[in-house]
C-alpha cells in the first residue's frame, strides 16, 4: 500500500477532480467522517465543500488548508469496499485526522482500482493539525495496513523489476512535469552516480537533463537544479522544471550526498562492468558492434561527441549492478581518448574491409541514437466534459500544481488546456 500525500490552498479543486470521476461513473463516494450528509446519498460539490466551510473560516494562518491523499494497493490485491472504508478510516486516524471531515471516493477507471481521501488540514479551531514526520509516519501507517489486512508490502513491490518500471518522457503526450517526475523521484534509489555528468548520462535515456543553475540573491550565491525534457535528437523541448517542483530527492543537495555515497564503490563491482567492457573491445570490430554486445549484456553507452564529431565523454550504465561509470572511473584504459582512437582505427579497417568485399554496396549508416538500446529492463523503450461552467474559478479550482499524483496532474494539465482552447476559439 503506497499513501501520497499532497497539499494545496484549494480544497474545492480537490472535490472537482473527485467528484468528476463520480460523475463520469469512474468512481464512487465510499465514506464520508463528519460530513453533512443527504437523505438520497447523492452530492454536488457544493454540499461537499460545506461540510468544510467551518474549519475554513476558523482559519487564520494556514495557507495550506487541503489535503488530498491517494492509497493504492498493488494491483494484484483484492480489497473490499469495506476494507477500503476500514483502511481510510485507520490510516487517517492515525495520522491525526480522526475527527475531522473528510471524504473517501474510490477511483475505478484504471486497472488499479484505489481510493483518494480529501480533507482539509486545520481543526474546528483553526488550528493546523501538525504534519511533524508525516511521512515518516504515513509509511508506517501503511506498514501496519498491509499487515492487517495481509496486502502486498510496498517494498517487495518497489524492490522487484516485474512491478517497477521508468518510462521515457514523451513531450507530445503532455503533462510533461508529471512525466519527468516518474523518473527523477526514484532513479536514486536505484542507480549510483558519481557526478552530474553521469547523472545526465543517465536521465539521457529517459529523454531527460538536468542543469546547473547559480545566481547572486541579494549579494548570496544560491544554486539549484532545472530539469527539461528532451527531443529525440536530444535537444531541449520543454521549458525548465525547478528541482523543488520534484521533491528533495531530485534537487541538488540530495544528489550531491548521492554522488558522494556512489563514489564508495566496491572493487568486485567495478571488476565486474570492466570485464565485460574488456570482452566487448576484444571481440568486437567497431563501435556499433561493442555498443551491441554491451546492450546485451545489461549495459547501455552513452558517447558524447563535439561538432568536429570528436569523443570527448563516455558513460557506461550497468543495469546488472546500478552503477553508472565514466569511462575514466573504471580505469585509464577506458577514457575518452582511448575510445576516440580505438573507434576511429576500428571504424576505419570496418568500412576498409566492407569496401573490398562489397565495392558496389554502400554500406549502411547507423543513424539511430545508442540511447534508444537498452537492457531488457527498459523493454518499453525499444518501441519506444462539462463539469465546470464557470472558466473564471478554474484558478481557484486547481490546487496550484502542489498534487503528487499524477493521475490529479493529468487532470489540471488537461483544464487548463481546455481553457486555453476556449480563449483561442472565442477570439
């Protein structure tokens, strides 16, 4: 059972977004905790939003006054409506909203059926309900959950290839910060890398880059971390996403302590990827080859050229131990130079040799982008209505871009679009 927690200064876009799927017959109202209820079970957001108003307007120094939490089993678990009712109802009393209102709504228009719980985050009192180790706490809560209710562990999940997989960002599908998301939060927790340079090789694969940003700030130097989506060609397509729109894990100062953990890297690793780099430079007869041979055995390339079309960098990404090496960290006789002139020589007697056996027969270029073979880790990449009547609340409605679900993000993302679409058609 995975809990995500996001928090915003709207609660009636948390409602929207909820009530749409009801409306939609994708979901239903499972429960509701000190809430004003109907005689016939059937809402608007209205009547939802009043059970609210009290706490609301108690307020006086909370910005943040919502909170949408999404729990979703994994897929494989079966839970009951009564469950579901029980699990909502335990996770939110002990994370210490137990008498406060809120409403638990079942999603069901995906394959993973899940509940979403919408509160708000100040008492009858106006006073905020204190978030100290909230995480901390929901993931135990979530523990105890599984236990009880014997559902799949969430670190069994994470844990295993056969559940977890990176998608590649995709610029024409949209909702472009969502997709960045999916990677940057959770490559750490899987790969090691020693600097920024082989963090980029890595995020490269998901068409992904990460740059390094300082500016003077009232005579203090502040720096930080923007994040763009890339083109196939790997050019810059999207506009730059700040790091803290991705959580700690994806900013600056959590990869720095990430860079430095990596650099502790045991002897029998690092063996390990150089044997098979050795294998690949003795048996194969030119860089498309050895890159071939490499994919195969679990490990992606990732070559840097200039404009003269000079190697300057290589990137080795072992997928079999989760280290991303520059060719130099393995050793001298895997730098960048020694490429440069291997590939060149090799390359060179490949089209010799090619040329005197076949003089009429031109040989085919390889145009296609190295990132775009990986390991079977990352098969996928191989192949690679009318709710809201009143278009000026819609700022109002959404919850600022604070959500950390992306089915939520995906939602906003596609408002807002429809907005944009309706001042086009009006002028």
């Amino acid at each position: 059972m995975i809990a995500k927690i996001g928090r915003g200064s709207k609660i009636y876009g948390a409602l929207v977004y909820n009530h749409s799927k009801v409306l939609q017959n994708n979901g239903q109202i499972l429960y509701m905790n000190n809430m004003l209820e109907t005689t016939d079970g059937n809402y608007t957001i209205g009547q939802l939003l009043a059970s609210f108003i009290p706490n609301l307007a108690a307020n006086k120094k909370t910005e943040k006054t919502a909170i949408h939490i999404s729990m979703n089993p994994d897929p494989h678990d079966i839970v009951s409506d009564e469950d579901f009712i029980q699990i909502a109802y335990e996770y939110m009393t002990k994370l210490g909203y137990g008498e406060q209102p809120f409403v638990v709504f079942k999603h069901n228009d995906i394959d993973r059926t899940h509940i979403h719980i919408v509160s708000t985050t100040v008492d009858k009192n106006g006073i905020k309900i204190s978030d100290v180790f909230e995480k901390k706490r929901s993931m135990e809560i979530c523990r105890h959950i599984e236990k009880t209710y014997n559902l799949t562990p969430a670190n069994e999940k994470i844990s295993s290839d056969e559940h977890f997989t990176f998608v590649p960002v995709d610029y024409n599908k949209g909702n472009v910060k969502s997709q960045i998301a999916s990677v940057v939060r959770y490559l750490p927790d899987y790969y090691n890398f020693q600097n920024l340079g082989s963090y980029n090789a890595l995020l490269s694969l998901f068409n992904i880059t990460a740059e390094h940003i300082k500016k003077d700030f009232k005579g203090e130097i502040k720096e930080g971390l923007v994040y763009f989506a890339l083109d196939g060609d790997g050019n810059k397509i999207s506009n730059p996403f700040k790091a803290s729109m991705f959580g700690k894990q994806a900013g600056l100062t959590a990869l720095r302590s990430t860079f430095e953990k990596s650099k502790e890297v045991l002897t029998e690793i690092k063996v390990k990827t150089s044997d098979i780099i050795s294998k690949a430079l003795t048996i194969t007869s030119n860089e498309k080859v050895f890159t071939e041979y490499l994919i195969s055995h679990g490990i992606n390339t990732v070559i840097r050229r200039n404009e003269q079309g000079r190697l300057y960098g290589i990137t080795f990404i072992d997928h079999n131990t989760g280290h991303v090496f520059n060719g130099s960290h393995l050793g001298k006789q895997f730098s960048a130079n020694v490429f440069h002139k291997l590939f060149l020589d090799k390359n060179a007697n490949e089209n010799l040799t090619n040329e005197l056996l076949a003089p009429k027969k031109t040989p085919m270029s390889d145009t296609k982008p190295q990132k775009e073979d990986l390991h079977p880790l990352f098969d996928f990449m191989l192949n690679s209505g009318n709710i809201i009547s009143d278009w000026g609340l819609l700022d109002a409605l959404l919850l600022g871009g604070t959500s950390e679900d992306p089915e939520e993000e995906l939602f906003e993302f596609n408002m807002k679009k429809k907005k944009r679409k309706i001042r086009q058609n009006k002028n």
